[in-house]
C-alpha cells in the first residue's frame, strides 16, 4: 500500500473508495472464471505535488503483457487525431530548428502514430508484446520493452541524441514516473522537448467522470501537478493544450529548465485549475460523494428499465466500465451483453461481473438501451450508429450526469 505520494513522498490523503476492482482489461475465458485477480481501488490526494494517484497499483506486468487487449486502431477518430499531433509535433520540430531529429515514442502500442513518423528516426517502445508486433508488422522500429535505462540507451547509442519524447495515454499508467522524468532530463536534446496528454483530472472532477480511475490509471495529472514534477528533475512545464479525446483530456509541452518561455495558455491552465480548486483536497471529498450519488442514479435508472421487460447492452468493453460495473455491482442481469469490436475481447467475459463480450456480427436485434461505455467516442458511435437511433433506440450514459439521451 502507497501510504506517501509517488512524486513528493508527503503523505496520500484518501478521498475515495471505489471497492475490490479486477484489471481493467482484464478480459477471461470461462475457465478462468475462480481465478481472477482482484485489489482495493483507493485514489489519494498529495497536498504538496498536488498529484491525485492510486492508493494501490498492481504491478506492471500483471498489466501489460503479451495478452494485453487495448488495440489503439479501434476507433477512426483516435487515428485522425494522433495524425493531427504528429504534425502539430513536426512543427515544434521545425521551429525549434532541429535538425536530422530523433523521436521517441513511448507506449506506441500498435502504431497507431508512430506510423507517422516512419521517414524520420523513430524509436517506439513497448512492453505489451502482442500490440508491439502489430506496430512492428508496419515497418516501424519499436523495442518490445518497458521504457527503462536500457531501452533509452539502445537508442541513444543508435543516433547519438534523442531530440523529442512523445506519448499519448501512457505516462499516467507508469507508476515509476519519477524514473521516466529523470530519464528524459538526463537524454534529451538542449533544443528537444517532451510532450505527452492523458485524462485531465479537471474533466474528471466536471463530469463525475470516475471511470477514468481504474488499475492501469495510476495517475491523474493536473498542469499543476506536472509542473512540479517537471521541476524536481530540471525540466519546465513551458505549454497545456486542452483536448476533447477520452473525454477531456490534457497535452503538457516539456522543455529543459527554462529552455522555453511559459505560454500564456499555460498561464490560463495555472490560473483556471486554482479557480476549479485542483489543489484543494475539498474538490475531491466533494468529487467522493457526487460519485456515491452518480451511482445510486444508475443502479435505480437500469433496475427501473430492466423492470419494464426492456433489454440494456453496453457499447464498448471499455476499462472505464470495468469500474462502473464492479463499483456498482452491475452485472448480466442488469446488462446482458457487451459488445465490442476488438478481436481479443469478443467471446470472453468481462472483468469482475462477468458480462459476456460479443461481436457486432453477433448483434442480431437491437436492445431497447445502449448503455455508452464507450462515452468518449460518442460522436464516432453515435455516427455509426444512426440505425439504431431510428428504431426508437435509446442510449444511457452517467456523463455529466445519469441520463438517457
Ligand atoms: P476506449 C483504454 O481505455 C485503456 P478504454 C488505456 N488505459 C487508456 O488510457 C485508453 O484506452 C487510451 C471499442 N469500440 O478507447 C474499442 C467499438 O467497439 O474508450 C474498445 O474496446 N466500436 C490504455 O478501454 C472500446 O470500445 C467503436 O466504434 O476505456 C473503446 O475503448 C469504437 C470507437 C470503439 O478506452
Ligand atoms: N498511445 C496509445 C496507447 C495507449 S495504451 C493510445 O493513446 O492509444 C497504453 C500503452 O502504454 C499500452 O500499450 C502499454 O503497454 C504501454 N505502457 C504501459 N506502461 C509502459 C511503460 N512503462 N513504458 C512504455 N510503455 C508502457
């Protein structure tokens, strides 16, 4: 149990108990029905590093191994939008006049933008085998490793610098962070950068968005949060871009100390993250009890549906929903099936409350309700799905607030 914060060693204060919680993508045969493992999802809050992180973590490998079942090419939209950040990261490159430049992905899962990057020096790294082979089936260069010592100076060695680290949903899954910043400040370029975007704990708080808290999730950041843990390793926070993937997520631009001068975008962040009281534990016990409350309104909202004889199926086998359901204990006789597009998930069970996952071609007849575990790609789905829509379909979501849309 992690009783002091990760980033300043002062003590976690916990606000918020989420219960026994499988994987996330936990995803099981039958068979492995009695063996599933299980751990108490607590989330804490440091007052001094301002970071809100895990109380418990599994261990990494227990995560990201070569059954790992997220496949970042399931969604069109995601494609789009890492080919707009790669460009966006061509660009610093160009202004910052570097030359013959190095990339470094970490966490490239299966390519899904590293693929972009393909005519210049790249590095991916890796360590959930299966994903990386499928980036590797793409001719990129990818080392199916953790992002570790050994890794970084494989590549250095290779191209003697490193001018850009970049990663996408990854670094709030390291719980060694301290280890991936140390290694940055001492390998990076005078004129490189860093940058990366994760969930931003300010949607999370906005829309009870809790289901971004699971085993993987180890971290939610803040600009706040980042910038102290940019300085204790020399490096400066310098831009925040605010993003509308996985349901608001957040870009923080790294530089060596002072390297850049601090936008005034990420001044705006500063000041709008004090104003949201992203450094005040009380934002948080309030957070705990909107999300007692989020849960109380969709249990009663599914049993209310299930009394009228109506069917509910989830879209998505998300790792989000894996915390709903096993939170509000939430399972086949409630929602009877999920289903969902990814290979490795499709005719197994889900983690914790067992919900079988089928695929669409399994989709016979539309149930009355969606429930929209898939939230966060609303707009693809929704898209994709006007048929449903039409045959009177409704969808169910718990973001900003239990409702049927
Ligand atoms: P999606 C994962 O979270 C885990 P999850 C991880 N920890 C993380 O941070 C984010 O990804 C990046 C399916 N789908 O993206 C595919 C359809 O079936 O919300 C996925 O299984 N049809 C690394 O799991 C799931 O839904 C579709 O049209 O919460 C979406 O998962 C689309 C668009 C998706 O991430
Ligand atoms: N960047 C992709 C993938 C996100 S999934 C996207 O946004 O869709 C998170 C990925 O991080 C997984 O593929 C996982 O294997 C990888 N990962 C987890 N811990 C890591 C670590 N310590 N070093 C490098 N990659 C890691």
């Amino acid at each position: 149990m992690q009783k002091n914060c990760r980033i300043s060693k002062s003590k976690l204060i916990k606000f918020l108990d989420l219960g026994k919680q499988p994987l996330g993508n936990g995803f099981l045969n039958k068979s492995d029905k009695n063996k599933e493992y299980f751990f108490d999802l607590g989330v804490g809050f440091s007052k001094r590093s301002k970071m809100v992180q895990l109380i418990n973590a599994p261990k990494k490998e227990k995560m990201f191994n070569k059954n790992y079942s997220f496949f970042s090419s399931t969604s069109k939209y995601m494609d789009e939008h890492f080919n707009n950040f790669s460009k966006e990261i061509k660009l610093g490159i160009k202004k910052n006049h570097i030359s013959n430049p190095v990339v470094v992905e970490i966490g490239c899962n299966d390519g899904i933008m590293l693929k972009r990057f393909k005519e210049i020096n790249h590095y991916g790294i890796e360590p959930s085998k299966n994903v990386a082979k499928v980036a590797k089936q793409k001719k990129l260069n990818v080392l199916a490793s953790f992002f570790d010592e050994k890794s970084v100076s494989f590549i250095k060695k290779k191209y003697n610098k490193i001018d850009v680290f970049y990663a996408a949903n990854v670094m709030c899954h390291i719980e060694e962070i301290n280890k991936v910043f140390e290694l940055v400040s001492k390998s990076i370029s005078d004129k490189g950068f860093f940058v990366f975007e994760d969930p931003y704990l300010g949607d999370v708080v906005q829309k009870t968005s809790y289901d971004q808290i699971y085993d993987e999730h180890v971290f939610l950041f803040s600009a706040t949060s980042i910038s102290y843990l940019s300085k204790k390793f020399g490096l400066s926070l310098f831009d925040a871009r605010k993003q509308i993937t996985h349901g608001g997520s957040m870009r923080y631009y790294i530089c060596k100390k002072n390297r850049y001068p601090v936008s005034e975008r990420c001044k705006k962040v500063f000041n709008n993250e004090k104003k949201m009281g992203l450094d005040n534990i009380s934002t948080f016990i309030k957070f705990g009890s909107k999300v007692q409350q989020s849960k109380k309104k969709l249990v009663a909202l599914l049993r209310k549906i299930k009394a009228q004889g109506k069917e509910i199926f989830a879209y998505g086998a998300t790792s989000k929903s894996t915390t709903i359901f096993n939170y509000c204990n939430i399972d086949s006789k409630l929602v009877t099936y999920y289903f969902d597009n990814t290979p490795i998930k499709q005719n197994k069970l889900s983690p914790g409350v067992h919900i079988p996952v089928l695929s669409f071609k399994k989709l016979k007849k539309y149930p009355e309700y969606f429930f929209l575990s898939a939230w966060n790609h609303s707009k693809e789905i929704m898209s994709k799905e006007k048929k449903f829509k039409k045959a009177g379909g409704k969808w169910i979501t718990h973001v900003p607030s239990v409702k049927i849309i």
